[in-house]
C-alpha cells in the first residue's frame, strides 16, 4: 500500500488540491508530494495558457469567493455593474469586450491583463480612437465580442441618417462610420439620399376627355431637400411621390383631347410639374423635372391617327401642286404679253428654241436653205402672233 503521492505541475497549469472533496490549496509548477494514509487527497489540474479565451468557469470562481486569501495571487477578478462595458487589454492591445453585469476572472500571466470600464448610462456613443481600432479588427475572439456589442451604421457619401434610440429621434449623422454601445438600448439608424434621384411611372391607363383610353409612362427627377421633414412626415417618400405623380397625371389628361395631349405634350409636363411641386415641397422634396416619354394608344386608334395623318399630307401635297401650277401659269401669262408688242424678243425666244430641238437630234435636213428655214419660221411666228 503506497501512503505518499506525488503530482506533477507543468509549466502551463495549476492544480487544486482536495481533501475529502474539500477544497485545499493551489500547487503551482513542479513536484508536489503529500502523505495520503486513508487516500483522501486527490487533484485536480488547470490549463492556464488560454485562459484569454476560455476564461475561469463558475465553479473556480465559486472556490475563489470561499477561498479568496487562497487565490489572490492566481486570479484576477473582474466584475461590470449594469450600466457599465468592460474593455479587455493585454499588453496594451484590445482583446476582448464584456457586457454589462458580468463578472469572471483570469489565470493571472507573465502577459498582465487589465479591464477598463465604460459607463453608458448617458454616453453610449464610441469614440472615434476606438471607432478606428473596431472597424480593423482581425482578432476572433474580438471580432465576435464585437458583433454582440456593437450597433454601427455607415452613413454613405451624399446621405444623410438619423439615430433612433428606443423609437426617439436623437440626432442627425453625417457620412462617415459611427458606433453605439447597444447594450440596454434599441438603436436604429434611418438613411436618405440627398443626391437626385429618378423616377419612372410607368404604363398608366388613362381616359381623356374625349374617352379615348391611352396609356402614358411619366418619367421624373427630384431630391430631398429636407429630410428631417421627410423623415417625420412620410413613412416613404419614393411611394409618396410615386402616388401623386399617378393622380396628377389622371387629373390632367382627364380634362384634355387626345388631340390636344398629341399637340403639346410640354403642356402636359408643366402642368404635371406644378400640382406635384406645390405639394411636395411641404414634405421635404423637391421635384426638379417631370416628362412623358411615351404616349401609347389601342390599336385601332393608332390605325385611325395614321389614315387622318396620311390624309393630312396628300391634302398639303395637292394644294403645293396647285400652288406650282397656277405659278407656272401666270408665268406663261406674264410672258405671252411681254412677247406680244416685241418681235425681236420673239424671234430671239424662237432661236431659243431652235437651239435646244438641235441639241436633241443627230441629222438635220434643211430644204430650201438657212434663209428659207429662217424665213419660214418668221412667217410661223408672225402668223401665230396675228392669229
């Protein structure tokens, strides 16, 4: 029967020593031996390499609290009221992040770790020096306690967003990265484009007041231009103006012709423009353009509209022919006189014409001579004027 036993601490660990269960004492690195007659003693050992991550569990610390001469100089104690936030450091670098009303402890090292404590009561907002270490952190163990802690928002260049805390309104953010402590709160960050926006309204079947249904896509661009209005006053402001597009839109082209809408659509879009301005800028929007891309009719009336246009132009095309030939006419008219008191302006305008019937034919045959031509021609002409 043996009645001595030995353990054995290695560098990386501490045991417990008990006795009848009882806790005794703590046995740092090295040999350990103890007489154990009735082998009541026994011993636990403890990893304290990782103990970063994995912490002390409950039952050490309850000992520790039973105990606690025992273990001073092997743990450290921490402990976060509820309104506080725990930043774990070792060597300087940020590790890890405890919440509120917590405690535990760490297998006290070589490499010291040290909590610093945040009240959030009032101030929950995180500082920029750390906003910048939390957005670059690499670290698991961190990067999970971060996930947990963390509201964040990044407010994108031309936006604008607003911190909620717990359904309240408490201030406008500008564009950049911001963090909160999310711990005994609710936060939510509410964001608006400030930059021009489009919008398409597209495929509205309308009836005009002529009751010929047609169907107009709308097209517009505009801004929010104060979106704290925006924000208290609309639930969304895209479906807000969307909607009111649609029944300016109705409204308009319910009180026209077709043939009207066809013969000045920018009549259309101004009108559109100003019932929709007047009310949108009490919300916050302002509404820059507005246009009709399209306006699309059944089938039957656009066969209809081609037949009055095709119609239309041959109408204008007779009526520039008649135009050209009462022209034409008057010009022989105008000609006949001028010719009618002037033989030698005749005879030069026969010539005229003896040239160009020249020009045309390859032989001639003459009979009887130039003069006799000539002279024959003259007679011709002298007869014709005097008839």
């Amino acid at each position: 029967m043996k009645f001595k036993k030995k353990y054995v601490i290695s560098d990386s660990q501490l045991g417990l020593l008990f006795k009848d269960q009882q806790f005794q004492q703590v046995l740092t690195t090295g040999t350990h031996e103890f007489w154990d007659w009735k082998n009541k003693l026994t011993m636990q050992s403890i990893t304290v390499t990782n103990t970063l991550a994995d912490g002390v569990s409950k039952d050490i610390l309850y000992l520790a609290d039973l105990y606690p001469a025992a273990f001073a100089d092997y743990l450290q104690q921490w402990e976060t009221n509820e309104n506080e936030v725990g930043l774990v450091y070792q060597q300087g670098i940020l590790r890890d992040i405890k919440g509120p009303s917590q405690r535990g402890a760490y297998w006290k090292q070589k490499n010291l770790i040290s909590l610093e404590k945040l009240d959030i009561s009032e101030h929950f907002s995180i500082s920029d020096k750390l906003v910048r270490v939390l957005s670059g952190v690499r670290d698991p163990l961190l990067s999970k306690a971060a996930m947990t802690a963390i509201a964040l928002s990044n407010v994108a260049e031309g936006h604008v967003g607003f911190l909620m805390v717990d359904g309240t309104t408490q201030r406008s953010l500008q564009p950049g990265l911001h963090m909160w402590w999310k711990y005994n709160r609710t936060i939510e960050v509410k964001q608006f484009d400030l930059r021009l926006q489009n919008m398409e309204v597209n495929g509205q079947e309308i009836l005009t007041k002529d009751r010929v249904s047609l169907r107009i896509n709308l097209s517009a661009v505009w801004q929010i231009v104060d979106a704290e209005i925006v924000k208290r006053e609309l639930a969304d402001s895209k479906d807000y103006l969307y909607r009111e597009l649609q029944l300016a839109l109705r409204t308009i082209v319910s009180t026209q012709t077709l043939d009207e809408l066809l013969a000045d659509k920018n009549s259309l879009n101004q009108q559109v423009l100003a019932i929709v301005s007047e009310k949108s800028v009490q919300y916050g929007i302002s509404l820059k353009s507005v246009g009709a891309r399209d306006i699309i009719l059944p089938g039957e009336m656009k066969a209809i509209l081609t037949q009055v246009v095709e119609a239309q132009k041959l109408a204008e095309a007779n009526l520039i022919k008649r135009q050209e030939e009462t022209q034409a006419t008057r010009s022989l008219h105008n000609t006949a006189k001028v010719m009618e008191g002037n033989p030698v302006l005749l005879r030069l305008k026969e010539l005229e014409v003896l040239e160009k019937i020249t020009g045309k034919i390859n032989t001639l045959n003459v009979y009887g001579g130039l003069d006799g031509v000539m002279n024959d021609l003259v007679r011709i002409t002298d007869r014709t004027a005097k008839a």
